[in-house]
C-alpha cells in the first residue's frame, strides 16, 4: 500500500509571491466545461470560521488539466493497482477513480484586497488547510492524495513537475459560481462568502464512500492541529497589539 503522505509543514512558513495575492501566471480563462458534481455542500464550522467542500467526477477536459500537475505519483498509482499499461488504460483509470474535492475556507477579509492583514490572513489560511489536508489525509492512507498549491499551481503533497493546476477554471467546471478579474488570473466568488474565502483542489483516487466517511470524521473529531494554530495566531495578534515603544 502507498504510505500516507502530507503537506510538509515548511509550506507554512514560505513567503506568498506577493503582498495578499497567491502565485499566479498568465492563464486562460475558463473553457465553461463541466465536470460532475456527485456529493453536494458539506459546510461545518471549522477553527474560527468554517469548511465548505464539495466531491466532482472530472470531465475529460479538466482531467488533461490535473494529470500533467501529478504524472508522476499518478502514474505510481495506476500501476499500483495492476491495471493494464498504456496511455488509453491509464485514462480510463482516472476517469474511474479520480475525484475533485474543492474545499474551501471561511475568511474574515475580501481577500482581494492587497495589505498586509490580508497578506497575513492568507498565510494562516493557508496553515488551517494544511491542517485539514493533512488530517483527510491519514485518514485515506491507502489511496493516493493530493492537492494543489495555492501560491504555485503545483502538487503540494507529492512529486512536483513543471505543470501547474488552473485553479480558476476548474472551480468553474465544477461548480458553476461566478469570477471577477484579478490581475493575470481571477478570483472564483463563493456563493455565501463572496471574495471573504479562501479556495484550494484536491485529487484522490479514493473510492467515494471513505471519501465521504473520512469527512464525516473529521466534521465531528476536527483536526487537533488547529489548536495550536489558533493559539499562536492568537498570541501573534496580541504580540502586534501590544508593540514597545522606545
């Protein structure tokens, strides 16, 4: 079985690229293909705020998207499970098994705003994920797990290559909500949220039912992690409140 794999925890302390605004690079605008929405909302409350994630089959289109971004733990995966090699067996394999499960975190801030308290916010943000991330994680340790990285595009947990997921236009595949301009890129409106949330991808070759069962889990155990990191977020907040003057 494929060991369980996590974010590493240097991914917390790494800069964004920018002052608020995640990595990005000169990408299309979205192609309005659908992939199939097969397990609707779940939203639980979550550290300070809350969780909203959904479960898609993706479409043929958006699967060449995603491949190139995992080739190579997918490729891990697929003769793991002893399928007949070849890229049309390879295809079906994915079309199959794959699942997208854009998840995405409550914000106290439009995170469309460039300064340093959103800069700030993204980076905790981006901590409370990989928290979750990491949790959903050990609970489906038999089955290849990923998701792209939100300041890069590419795989945060695996191998990386020079391919980077387009994380606009598969959150409007899957789920049909509206976008606004930003920069090079753009920034997908949660329906309830509005630009106050924060998005990111995962991909699993999980079969749909522990998929559903390991949120279910952590929905009702949460994720230990978040303790601490409420705690230190906290004690920042209180270190900047209370700065010494000379």
């Amino acid at each position: 079985e494929m060991p369980a794999s996590s974010v590493d925890t240097s991914v917390m302390q790494q800069e964004a690229a920018s002052a608020g605004v995640e990595a990005c690079s000169l990408r299309p605008k979205p192609t309005g293909a659908q992939s199939a929405l097969i397990v609707p909302r779940r939203t639980f409350p979550y550290a300070d705020g809350a969780l909203d994630v959904t479960i898609h089959q993706p479409s043929r289109l958006l699967l060449k998207d995603i491949e190139p971004v995992f080739r190579p733990d997918l490729d891990a995966e697929f003769a793991r499970n002893g399928r007949t090699a070849g890229f049309d067996a390879k295809q079906a394999f994915l079309r199959e098994r794959l699942l997208i499960l854009p998840v995405w975190l409550q914000a106290e801030q439009d995170l469309s705003v460039i300064s340093d308290s959103v800069s700030a916010e993204r980076k905790l943000l981006l901590r409370k994920f990989v928290a979750f991330a990491n949790a959903l994680t050990r609970l489906l340790d038999s089955y290849w797990i990923d998701c792209s990285d939100p300041r890069s595009g590419q795989a945060m947990m695996g191998t990386p290559t020079t391919a980077t997921y387009n994380e606009l236009d598969g959150l409007t595949q899957c789920l049909k909500y509206p976008f606004e301009p930003f920069g090079c890129c753009g920034i997908v409106m949660h329906p309830d949220w509005g630009l106050k949330a924060y998005p990111v991808s995962m991909f699993t070759t999980a079969p749909l039912d522990k998929v559903q069962a390991a949120l279910e889990r952590i929905q009702a155990e949460g994720v230990p992690e978040l303790a601490q990191i409420m705690a230190q977020a906290e004690q920042a907040d209180t270190d900047d409140a209370g700065g010494v003057c000379d």
